[in-house]
C-alpha cells in the first residue's frame, strides 16, 4: 500500500498544475526545480510532496494521452 497524501497537498498541487501546465514534466528532479523558482515552498519536505504529486499526475495525463 502506498502513501496517502494531505488534502492540503493535493490542494495545492492542483493550484499549481493548472497555473503552470507547460512548465511540469513527468521528472521528479525538474518539478522540483520548477517548483522552487514558481511558488514559495516553506520546507523542502513540503516541496519534496508536492514535486512528487505532480510528478505522478502529469504521468497519468501523459498515459492517457
């Protein structure tokens, strides 16, 4: 069984994919970069669920695709 993610982190992953759609890839290590220089992560714990949130959606989009 995997992890379960906060509703806070999902939330704000969402905020984030619909604003920036073109920047995210399906690569851990970019979103991560990405994520520093768009928005105001306060700990790089927070940043490090986030990266990896989107890193899984944008593989899902790209799957179905």
């Amino acid at each position: 069984m995997g992890r379960i993610r906060s509703g806070r982190v999902k939330r704000q992953a969402e905020k984030l994919m619909q604003k920036y759609t073109s920047f995210f890839k399906p690569n851990f290590e970019q979103n991560k970069l990405v994520l520093s220089q768009v928005a105001m992560v306060p700990t790089k714990k927070l940043r490090n669920l986030l990266a990896g949130y989107i890193t899984k959606k944008t593989k899902i989009v790209l799957k179905e695709q």
